[in-house]
C-alpha cells in the first residue's frame, strides 16, 4: 500500500513540476537518497524490513512567515499555509508509513517514559542530548559537509543526532518539524536504553534494538526493582509489561536487561570518539579521557563529572527514586543527572525546545498520542512572538480588536495559555544555564591579572588560562567548533575603552583569520587573541596546509569525496589531505594570554582598569556564515541564527585590576 | 658581513618592498577599507559619558562603528562594551601595509584575472560575503549519496536500520561489511622533451576492497590491475598514437593487503572500565607510507608492521602521535643521481619513528628512518623535521611550513644512499574577499639527500614545490622541471582560483630550478592546470606546460584526463 501511495506521489510530483517548473522541490538528480517514508522499510520494524528503494527526498522545509506579520502580509501567511495537492499526497504517504510504524512502535518516544521517569525527563528535556537533532547549526552543518562532500558523507554525521531517525530511514535533510516524533528527540531515551552491545569507538554507529514500550530495556544493574514493583499491584497499579489487551493497566517494559557498559566511559566513547572512514579525527574526548589523570589515576568515568550532583566535578551521585509509578516513588537509589551538561545550548524558539508534551502539539494525526496535550505545532510556535510580548499582561492590555495575529494566536486565552508554557519552559532554560555555567566554570580556570610592564612604553599584562578538569582537554570534543577565548579591556578613568582583544565583528565573529570582516580586509587580525579554538587544516594543491572554517580539502580536489582511507589510518592519526591542529589546553596544562597596550592608546585620564573575561560560546559565527547556504531549520536566517549563538556566549571568569596612572605618561 | 654590505642590503630591501608596494598600488591592487590614516575619519570613538561600565551596562549609545563591530546590545551575559578601530588591538600601522607589499603584489592579479577567467568559463567565483544573510531561505536539498561498485551487509554511510553484531571472544563487538571502491583514470597525453615525444592514450585503475568489521578494525585489499609494477617503474595500460602499438599492463597483483585496529578496542575485556591506556592503534601487512608529506618517504607498497600512540599530551603538547614502522622485504629505494630511478631492493629493512605534535600555534613533525641493506642500496640514516603554522600579518594570514630533511649513509656511500641535506619551504595565502590560493614554494637541496623509500612513480622528493615539478602519476609523461635533490635550488609561484563552489578550478603556475653545483641543469617553466567536477563522479583535468631547459630546446606538454571516483 505504501509503495503504491509512494508511486502515485511520484507521478504526481512529476505531473506538478512539469506544470510548474519554478517550483520549489529539489532537482531530483541532487536529492538525498531517499527514505522510507516513501518505502517499505518504515511500515514495520527495522530488522523485520531492510529494503530499500531509490526515490526524491521530500521538499518539506517550508515553514511559515514570521511572527506577527503586517496585514498586507495576512495573505501571504494563509498562502504559506495552504497546501498543494502534491503536498497533500507526500504527507499522506508519509502519515501512512508512520502510522504503519507506529503500529509496531518501534521506538517509543521519550514521552512514554515520563509516564514513570517524570524527574529523568525533565533533565533530558533539556539537555544538549535532546537538542541534538533539532539544532539548526548541526542541521546546515551536516548538509553543507554533505553537499561538499558530493554526498558521500551519507549519514556520517547525523547517525549521531537521531539514531532513530537514521534506524526509521528518514531522509538526512527534512524540517524538524516532519520528522517521527521519538527521531526529533535525537539521542533520546531509546538511544541509550535499547543498546544491548559494548559497541566501541564506532562514531555512534550503534544497533538500536526495535520493539515497542513493553521491550526490555538496557539498565546498569538490571531488573530487581522492577520486578519489584511489578510484585506489589497494590501499591504501583496494575502494570502491563507485554501487549495484552485484555489486561488494564499501565503499559512498562518487560524487564531490564544488565548492561553494565552503560555506566562507563566506553559507553560515551561510542559517540565522543569521532573519526571519519577516511581516518579523520573529528572528535576524541574519549581518548582525550583515557589518556588523562582522571581514568589512570582517579579511575573516575565520564558519568561520575557529567551526571552526577555536581556538573563538572566528580561529587558523587543523588540518592532518589529511579520511577515514580503510579504516583508511587520506588525505593531510592544511585540516581543519575540524565541533563548530561555540555556546552550547547538551544537557540530555536522555546515553545519548541526543551522538549514539552504540553507545549508541542503533532502536526500530523499520524503522531498524535491518543491524548495530546500540546497546545500548537511546531510550525505554529514559530508564529508565536514571544521576544514582543505576547501573552504577558503588559502586552496584552494594550491588545485592540485590530491587532492581528496568526492563527491559533489570534485567540488571546491561547496566548496566555502559551506564555504559561513558555514561563515554565525559560525555568528549565536557565535552570540548564546554571548547569552549563557551573561546569564550563569548573572547567576553565583563569589566573590573575599579571602586569609585566607599565611605562611610556606602554602596558603589558598577561593573564594564565588553565584547564580545571583533570578529565579530558578543553574545550574536548568538537573542539574545532567550540569558541573559547579571552577578551581584554583596558578603560581609562571616563570609562572609555582604550584598547580591546577578543571583540567580534558585526556577524559576531572574534576578528580571526576566519572572520569575513578581516578576510575582506575591513578589519585588522586580532593579532593579540587568546583562543582556544581547535582548527580544521586541509591540504592545498601547492603551498602546504590552510585553515578551514569546513575540513573539506577541496584544494587538492574538485570532487572530494568520502571513502575509506586506502592507507592505515592509524599510522598518521588522520588523513593526508586534512587534519585538526588542537590548540585546546590539555589536563594539567595551563596558556598565558599576553598583551601589549602601546603608549599612544593610554592617551585618555587614568587610572586604568583591566578587565579580562574568559567567555565560552558554542559555535563560531564563521561558522554560521560557511554552512548557511545549506539552510537554517525553523526558518532562521544566518543572521538570526549568529545573533542567538553570539548571545549565549558567557562569562565564565573575569579578573579587573585598575592601574595607577604613570607620570611619566602624556 | 661588513657594515656597508648590510647596509646596501638594507637599502636594497626597502626599495624593492617600495617598488612592489608603488606596482601594487598601480594595477589597483586591492585597497583597504581603513587604511591607518582615514581610521579617526571614518569611525569615531564613542563619546565618554556614552561609553558604559564594561560590565554592568549594556548600551550601544555612542556607538560609531557598528558596521564593523558587533552591537553590543545582543550580547549578553558576555558584554562586549562599544568600541571604536583605534581601541581594538593591533590597529594596522603604515610601515604594516610595507612589510606586506609583496604579497599584495602577488594577490593583484586575483580579481581581474579571476574575474576573465569566470567570464570565460561562464561560472562563478568563490567568493567571501562580508555580512551575513538576513533572509531566511528554508532548508536545500543535497546530493545523492553516490554508490560504491559493491556494497555487502551494511551500507557505506547510508541510513537504515543496523543490523545487530557478532561478539568475538575477546569481547569486540563486529558488524562485517564488505565494500569495493576505487578511482579510474584515463589520460590522453602528449609530450615533447625536446625532440623525444610522447603521445598516448594510458590507463589506471585503482580498485580497493574493504571488509568493515567495526569502527576501528578492517581488512583493505587493493589492486591496480591497468599497471604493473616493475623492478624501475610501472607499466601502465596504454597506447601509442604514434605508432598505433598498445602496452600491456594488466596484472592482477595485491598493490595492497592490511589489517588494521585498535588493541584496546580488539580486546575490550582486558580493560572493562577503561581505566588502562591499552589503545594501541597498529597495522600489519602490505600499505602505503607516508611522511613530511612525502618529502622524506613516499612509498607507495612496503610490507611493514606499525603500531601508533595517539592522543598524548603534555603541558606544551596538545596532541602528540608517535608510529613506529618496522618494514621487511624490500623497499623502493630513492637515489639523488638523474637517470637511475626509484628502485625496488628486496634485501633492505626499514625503521622508523614518525611523530606529529600540536603544540599552541604549531605542528611540528619529527621523523627518524633507518634503511638496512647489505647489498644494493646501503644503509641510510634519515631524518626530517618540520614546523607548520599560520602567520599573521596585519592584512592576511600566511600558511608557512617548513622542512629540514637530511640523510646520511652509515655503511659508505652509494647511488642509493648518500649524505645530503633538503631545506623546503612553503607559503600560501588567501587574497581577500576570494577563496583562492596563492603560492611560493621553494628548496634548497644541498649535497645529494636521498630519501630512504620512495615509489617508482614517486620520482624526487620535491614534488610538493609546484605542479611543474610532479608527474602525473599515469602514463609515460613526466615532470616538466624534473629534479632531483642534488644541488639545486628552485622556487614555485602558483594561482589557484576557484569557480562554481570550488567544482571548477583553473591553476596557473610559474616554477623553475637552478643547480648550485655549477652543471647547467637550470630549469624554467609554466604550466596551467584547468580541472573540473563533472556530475558526481567524474573529474576532468587539462594540464599545459612549457618549459626550457638550460641545456635543451623547449619542451612542452599537453594532457587531457578523466577521473571516474566510485
């Protein structure tokens, strides 16, 4: 039925592009290897169905106008909400082949644990795990490399992101918005859970085991406490551990499976210990690990620093209730943080992110759970202005009968139902940065203000960044993306800024060689920067190596492509024709940041005051800039996307010292 | 040096830095956007009382120059206060714009050149927008995922479900997958050394086997069956459009047998709460080796054994690898003297201790090599040792690496073995608002250095100077400016300009070399090198050289080649 369905699409496709040629569906030469929302794949398990067919990737990235649109624009905005017939056939064949695997419920979606794991939902909710797949940076990133690549890149980066959407065989490029509901979750609960096997370094290449809630699930320890409550119906309810519907109660797994690689550092290794088929080292923070003191010395594990009391520090675990079933708490336990810090943070729209069963409504019926709380879809939120105000009393007070809003927004009690969510959603959001502050502090130190020298020469200070963890280097991972760096300010008595390092240009880029103010020669170097950021180093055709924004060598060739390394890998750690150039601080080692202020700046009435932040960002704007011709999910411009990752940058340390003015100064 | 030499020199310098920085000026070299003195015209300091607390203000009143620097209003918590170009660090000072004259000379042919060159070849440069899109544009599609000539289990980098894997008794989890890639390529070519021509039709085909069975542990077989090896050289598949007569060079010989893996990862159970540093990388069988990027070896078949540390660090170090290869049954032996070829000796060991370190602004790698023969080659000691690092100068940044490579025989001298010492140098530079690449190369080859291993098409060690110095690797056609590193000095200077995001690339090269020893072997050519991405396999490539040697007539080239990758 579903191949019929995928048949009839096809036809139809072709009928709408020959009668409109300016249509917006991709070329079909240039499409991703199609999926099986078309094919029969996705109509049952995976494993039950490994078949594959060729057909078009499905254009469905189209979102709606933004918020809060002029009325001229009102039409516009109901356009964009009207469906074309051939729309109209991909998504019903879409709802077909997700209703086919919701039958057998493959992969249940996170929210089918927070029936029983409501406190272990609220910390993945928000957690860079669960915002793995909905990153628009990671999106762009990884359809930018694919497209670079020539697609051989294949999935190499979003197996990662969405296990599950990988193991359903969706599309690599799809909105968000389109995809199965547990695939949009990223690594979410089955991800860890329904792995059965000590994998290794694989680069997250893991077999998610299928099957439907009542399938055994992966468990440090096991199934006693399980059993437990399955043996006291009075007090936990009548549950339902297997596909009975003669039995009323609630649905669980059928048991817990040990897995005691669950609680070590190997475990994380399977997705942090990142390298290429052609041997390039993308990420190695799990060897980073097994090189440090923390597992040599300390015999200390990832999860003790990363999900235990305290983030960044190895403090020991909570003592808690691992289920809470039928409003029954088990008996205490090792409770572990499932919020697993990092240094992502969200910048799509919070109605969307942290994840929020009340917040999100499917936009297919296909999806929808047989109580569906969510107040508006995820294209629906995206209209939803909360930065202007609405649903907050001081906004709507001033609301008129010809203020216009978009649907479902145009009912004012929604809105205020919205602001509610959005209340409890920023809550959990800065909860999250209170974490994040808590470990990227503990795991950056900076020293004191050191002046070297203060005369008519001029000034020279320095300062030491060290690393504070003992457990890996930092920043570790995708060091190669992470910004972290040192912004030095010297203000005179009025308070004017005299001289500065580590500022940003107008993208919101630090003024390196990566940034296009100082490509295009608007903007001088920063010679003087501190960071901290790892670079990705291509080959050139001729004249050694470069830096690149993207690990791409396309000097060296037209057609990159990706296939496995016809050397041993192993011999030279990478590839010939790219590389990472680590510039991180590794455990125990320590940089100084030096500066030189020459006399003809400290012009202004003294004294001075320096003042040096360590800030920590997530990605560099560069970055933004390299990957936004691939396109932003949510439909977020390049623009917006760098004004929300320049505005999460923090302050993890700052140091001030104020200088006496020199007399022998002008 | 007496005081008036240096003197003179210093004068000889300032007026070239001053010619080059008057011609730049001339052709319209690029201008900057805030030369230092139009700075306090063009962006002012913001005023005092509008200038805020560094910290717990967030104002952008005042603020002149948010055209080139970020508002401060969207930044939070790391507030970044409003300030002005004369407040940012390193303003550019006038004598900047002359310590980088010669490299804006250099970059003055990138936009009208380029510009012709994109008008010719209907297609767009690749170019550096300076203020990010604020339109949003909704999600692109991407390419198919092009398939391999074979794939078995698994599907290379494809989606869909993971089958479940096969625990070995040693605790490794396997997943095999068998998958068959490779590269063709096709060369119509024709050359003339002076009188001797060359005009063929040649072949080559690079078919590899890999059976995947986890992320660390494979098996790779390859095959090159359009050339045979030779004792010299290789034999490829071709024809003579001459004289109509063919060459065969079909064989079916393993270029290539490995396997390759990770200890800790084979044997997991030793180490259950990854508390032991057991990830040992290593290799064994018939591969590829390479190191200074092919400067100091380049051998294209050795049956070895290696086993890598990677990740270690120090406080200085972020990263350190360290190889050791023991190799057995003969490596191709390199010899510095023009007219013997790199020669397969079957008696010879080899050693090595290869190494990469990234320390704060710098790779550096350290290779040490012993090859022990007691018959045709002799022993040879070889070292190399490089730094690789971007300098900043004040207009752009400057990708420099450079090589010392020296080799010393330890069992007397022999074609195969000699003292001799290889300084090489490379820069390269990105002009602005293009993704192009500029660059000089250079080397200095004092004495006769001999690589320890090198592959019978690998030629000299100093390929990496310049197109013109390297051959194409298919066929019976060789480098234009083909050197040895036996007293000679020489100098590449190279364009390469992209078009169509980097699918169509047009390179033009200038190179040439001079022997230091007084012979007159000097050298001097250019070359233009115009390859394009055809669809998603294919590669096409077109390569004009002409160059005259000091002691022979004009000699040119002419090559067209496709390149299928599947």
């Amino acid at each position: 039925m579903t191949r019929c369905i995928l048949l009839l699409a096809l036809l139809l496709r072709a009928a709408v592009a020959a009668a409109e040629p300016a249509a917006e569906l991709p070329a079909p030469s240039g499409e991703t290897r199609s999926s099986c929302l078309f094919a029969a794949p996705l109509a049952s398990c995976p494993g039950q169905t490994a078949e594959s067919s060729e057909s078009p990737r499905i254009a469905l990235g189209h979102l709606p106008a933004p918020a809060n649109p002029a009325p001229a624009d009102r039409r516009a905005v109901d356009e964009a909400a009207a469906v074309s017939p051939y729309d109209a056939t991909v998504r019903a064949a879409i709802d077909q082949a997700h209703a086919d695997c919701f039958v057998n419920d493959c992969f249940p979606s996170a929210k089918a644990c927070r029936n029983c794991h409501p406190d272990h939902y609220q910390e993945w909710s928000v957690s860079a795990h669960a915002y793995a797949q909905l990153s628009p940076v990671f999106n762009a990133m990884s359809s930018k490399l694919i497209k670079k690549n020539n697609g051989t890149l294949g999935d190499f980066c979003i197996r990662c992101h969405t296990p599950v959407g990988m193991a359903l065989n969706e599309p690599i490029v799809m909105a968000n918005a389109d995809r199965h509901p547990t695939s949009r979750e990223g690594v979410t609960c089955v991800v860890c859970h329904r792995v059965n096997q000590a994998w290794g370094k694989g680069a997250g290449r893991l077999t998610l085991v299928a099957g439907d809630i009542h399938t055994p699930v992966s468990g440090p320890v096991g199934g006693k406490r399980l059993a437990m409550v399955m043996a006291h119906p009075e007090r936990y309810g009548v549950l339902k551990p297997v596909p009975d519907p003669a039995t009323n109660g609630r649905d669980v797994h059928g048991g817990v499976v040990p897995f005691f690689q669950l609680t070590t550092p190997g475990f994380c290794g399977a997705c942090h210990d990142v390298f290429a088929p052609n041997g390039f080292r993308l990420e190695d923070a799990f060897s980073e690990f097994k090189a440090s003191p923390a597992a040599l010395e300390k015999h200390q594990s990832c999860q003790d620093c990363h999900m235990g009391i305290v983030p960044g520090v190895a403090s020991g675990y909570a003592c808690g209730p691992a289920a809470l079933v039928g409003n029954a708490p088990t008996p205490p336990r090792k409770r572990t943080n499932h919020m697993i810090v990092g240094p992502d943070y969200s910048i799509v729209h919070p109605g969307i992110f942290p994840h929020n069963p009340a917040a999100v409504r499917e936009e297919r019926a296909v999806f929808r759970p047989p109580i569906d709380q969510g107040l508006a879809t995820i294209r629906e939120w995206l209209l939803f202005d909360h930065e202007a105000g609405w649903g907050q009393e001081s906004f709507e007070k001033h609301v008129t009968k010809d203020d216009w809003f978009p649907s479902p927004w145009d009912d004012q009690t929604r809105r205020y139902q919205a602001r509610d969510i959005l209340d409890a959603q920023f809550s959990l959001l800065r909860k999250a940065a209170v974490n994040r502050h808590q470990l990227l502090a503990t795991g950056y130190r900076l020293g004191n203000v050191v002046v070297d020298r203060f005369d008519e020469r001029g000034l020279s200070f320095r300062v030491l960044v060290c690393n504070g963890t003992d457990g890996h280097g930092v920043p570790t991972g995708f060091d190669a993306e992470r910004v972290v760096f040192v912004r030095a300010m010297v203000f005179d008595s009025a308070g004017k800024l005299r001289f500065i390092s580590g500022d940003l240009d107008a993208n919101g880029d630090l003024r390196d060689s990566h940034s296009s103010y100082v490509h295009n020669g608007l903007l001088p170097l920063d010679r003087q920067l501190f960071s901290l950021q790892t670079r990705f180093v291509t080959r050139n055709l001729r004249g050694g190596e470069r830096e690149q924004v993207l690990a791409v060598p396309y000097s060296l060739d037209p057609l990159p492509f990706t296939r496995p390394e016809t050397r041993p890998f192993t011999v030279l750690g990478r590839p010939v024709a790219a590389r990472k150039h680590k510039q991180i601080l590794m455990p125990g080692a320590s940089r100084w940041a030096d500066y030189e202020v020459p006399a003809s700046k400290l012009c202004g009435p003294g004294p001075y005051r320096v003042v040096v932040q360590l800030i920590a960002g997530m990605v560099p704007v560069n970055l933004v800039r390299e990957i936004a011709s691939a396109g932003f999910d949510f439909d977020l411009s390049a623009r917006e996307v760098a004004s929300r990752v320049v505005a999460g940058h923090e302050v993890l340390h700052e140091q001030r010292l104020t200088l006496q003015t020199n007399p022998t100064l002008k | 040096m007496s005081s008036k030499a240096i003197k003179a020199m210093r004068w000889l310098c300032t007026a070239s830095l001053l010619l080059c920085w008057s011609v730049a000026r001339l052709l319209g070299g690029e201008e900057l956007l805030f030369p230092p003195s139009v700075v306090p015209e063009v962006l002012q300091i913001p005023a005092p009382e509008a200038a805020a607390d560094a910290t717990e203000n967030d104002s952008s009143a005042g603020l002149q120059s948010e055209e080139y620097l970020f508002s401060s209003t969207v930044i939070s918590p790391a507030y970044m206060p409003p300030c002005s170009l004369s407040a940012i660090s390193d303003a550019p000072r006038p004598i900047d714009a002359w310590l980088e004259a010669v490299p804006r000379l250099l970059s003055v042919p990138n936009k009208n050149c380029g510009d012709c060159l994109a008008g010719a070849l209907h297609s767009h440069r690749v170019e550096v927008p300076t203020r990010l899109d604020a339109t949003a544009y909704g999600l692109h599609p991407v390419p198919e995922r092009p398939l391999l000539l074979m794939e078995w289990g698994e599907e290379f980098l494809g989606v869909g479900p993971l089958a479940p894997g096969i625990e070995t008794c040693s605790g490794a989890v396997w997943r095999p997958a068998f998958w068959v890639f490779g590269e063709y390529r096709t060369a119509l070519q024709y050359a003339d050394y002076g009188g001797q021509q060359v005009s063929e039709w040649a072949n080559r085909l690079d078919l590899f086997g890999q059976l995947n069975l986890s992320g660390t542990e494979r098996v790779l077989a390859g095959l090159r069956p359009a050339d045979e090896e030779l004792v010299d050289g290789r034999r490829f598949s071709s024809l003579d459009l001459r004289d109509g007569s063919s060459i065969n060079g079909f064989n079916s010989e393993l270029q290539t047998l490995f396997f390759e893996g990770d200890f800790g990862e084979l044997f997991p159970y030793l180490d259950p709460h990854d508390v032991l540093r057991l990830d040992y990388g290593f290799s064994v069988g018939r591969m590829p080796l390479l190191a200074q990027q092919g400067l100091l070896i380049n051998e294209d078949r050795i049956d070895a054994v290696t086993v890598t540390r990677n990740t270690l660090f120090t406080k200085r170090i972020s990263n350190l690898r360290m190889t050791g290869v023991y190799a057995w049954g003969g490596v191709h032996r390199n010899s510095a003297d023009f007219g013997i070829p790199n020669t397969e000796d079957r008696n010879s060991h080899l050693l090595a201790l290869l190494t990469e370190s990234d320390f704060a602004c710098s790779t550096a790698n350290v290779d040490v090599v012993y090859v022990q023969d007691n018959t045709l080659g002799g022993d040879l000691l070889a070292f190399g040792a490089s730094s690789i690092r971007r300098q900043q100068g004040y207009f752009n940044t400057y990708n420099t690496s450079l090589h010392v490579l020296g080799s010393f025989p330890t069992n007397g001298e022999s074609p195969f073995a000699r003292q001799g010492e290889l300084l090489f140098a490379q820069t390269s530079w990105t002009p602005h608002h293009y993704d192009d690449l500029i660059y000089l190369n250079a080397f200095l080859a004092i004495d006769e250095f001999t690589s320890p291993a090198r592959g019978p098409l690998a030629g000299g060690p100093l390929g990496q100077t310049g197109l013109l110095f390297s051959a194409p690797g298919i066929g019976r056609v060789g480098a234009p400016i083909n050197v040895r590193a036996n007293d000679a000095a020489g100098a590449s200077l190279g364009y390469q300009y992209f078009f169509d995001e980097t699918r169509q690339q047009v390179v033009w090269e200038f190179g040439g070399q001079q022997a230091t020893d007084g012979a007159n072997r000097g050298v001097v050519a250019t070359g233009v090198r115009y390859q394009r991405a055809v669809g998603h396999h294919w590669i096409t490539v077109v390569d004009m050289t002409v160059g005259k040697r000091e002691s022979d007539n004009v000699a040119s080239s002419l090559r067209f080649e496709a390149r299928a990758k599947f």
